[in-house]
C-alpha cells in the first residue's frame, strides 16, 4: 500500500501512532481497509484544501472542502467545507477567493483539523496531486497533536497519468493531467477552480470516472501501486 513520503507505511504509521495525542491518537485507533479491498467495497474521502502556495513550511492552509466517495457512490450527505481562521491572506486571495474578512470568520485550526481527521478516520484519502493535501494536514497534525499523518491515499493524477501514457516509454504533457483537463477527457461538467469543496467533489467525480473507463473491480492495492 502507498503512502507518501514514507518507506515502510506500516512501521511508520505505527510510530506516528505511539507519538499521536486528541484526535489524531483517535484517527490512528480505526483499522485501515486492508489492501484487497475492492473498489466496489473501498471507503475514500475526497478532499482538497486551499492554500497561500505549495510549500508547507512556509505557505498557510486556509481551508479543506471534503466529502465521502463508498464504492461508486458520493455521499453528498457527509460533504463539508471548512475555513480556518487567522492566516495571512496575501495576494493568493485573487486564486481562491478567500478574503481576510472570510478567513476572519473562519474556525479554529485545531476544530478544522479534528473534523478533518474524524471525517478521515477508516477511509482511504483520495485527491489529485495528493502530496499537497498530506503535506499541509500533517504539518499540522505535528504541530499540534506530536505525529505526522501517515495515511493510504489514491491520487487521480497517477491514475489519469496512467490512463494517458499507458506506456513504459510514454510522456503525457503536463496539461493531461490537471484536474480539469482530466475530467474533460471523460466529458464532466465545467465547474469553477478553487473552492476546496467542488475541487473535492470534482475530485471524486473523476476517480468514479477512471474507474469505469478502467473496467473491473481493482483492488486498493492496484488503485495505490
């Protein structure tokens, strides 16, 4: 099973787990879906956040749209959008549209991130360019509750990397791969960028995408290989 930036997942979820305290002690607690999980079996949580930049050392995280995908359904019920409150704005407001006033209304990081990690909890992280989405949450799992986030993701960008550069030697251009672009390979609605939510959403809708072009029931092994 892949996990970002980790070598062995297991050892190191398992260290991540004996350091982890509040909610990310809990999140460790609820049993991971082992590897042969089919598709049409497998719990994933679509998610996207918005940012000041692709840096987690230095870049701010402002806010995390999420909802669940259960095997070949997105369940709309358990979607959520979050604000956290307090980061520095800057020029990035003119990408996602989050203003100091909405960022001043926002919540907490610790509430936002504890509802992150419950929403989390037995799922598999699903996400376009996942490394992002680890990245800022796990900066902040450390900073606040002593472990870093160690979690089973599936990234629709390998996926449709996949999909258009079957190949060994094949190169996809760069575009193919942006979300929206992927997704009008599949004739998807147009919706707009940058509002975590329907980025995760829009993120979800491409994995059920790929998953029927790709036929079968694959495992979450061959979903994260």
């Amino acid at each position: 099973m892949a996990l970002f930036g980790f070598g062995d997942p297991a050892r190191a979820r398992d260290k991540a787990a004996r350091s982890a305290r509040g909610p990310l002690a809990d999140y460790y607690k609820v049993p991971l879906q082992p590897p042969s999980t089919p598709a049409d079996e497998l719990r994933l949580l679509a998610i996207d956040i918005e940012t000041t930049g692709l840096d987690a050392a230095r870049d701010a995280w402002l806010s995390v749209g999420f909802v669940p995908v259960d095997g070949h359904s997105i369940v709309l019920a358990g979607a959520r959008n979050l604000v956290l409150r307090g980061a520095d704005v800057g020029q990035s407001a003119t990408i996602h549209g989050l203003t100091d006033d909405v960022i001043a209304a926002g919540l907490p990081r610790e509430d936002v991130l504890a509802a992150t990690l419950e929403a989390l909890a037995g799922r598999v992280l699903l996400a376009h360019f996942h490394s992002i989405e680890v990245n800022f949450i796990s900066k902040a799992c450390v900073e606040l509750y002593g472990a870093p986030l160690v979690t089973p993701a599936v990234d629709t960008l390998d996926l449709q990397r996949k999909l258009v550069a079957p190949g060994f030697n094949d190169e996809p251009r760069p575009d193919d791969l942006r979300l929206w672009n992927a997704r009008a390979r599949f004739n998807l609605p147009v919706y707009g960028a940058h509002e975590a939510l329907t980025d995760a959403l829009a993120c979800g809708e491409l994995y059920l995408a790929q998953l029927a072009h790709r036929g079968g029931e694959p495992t979450l092994k061959a979903l994260t290989a």
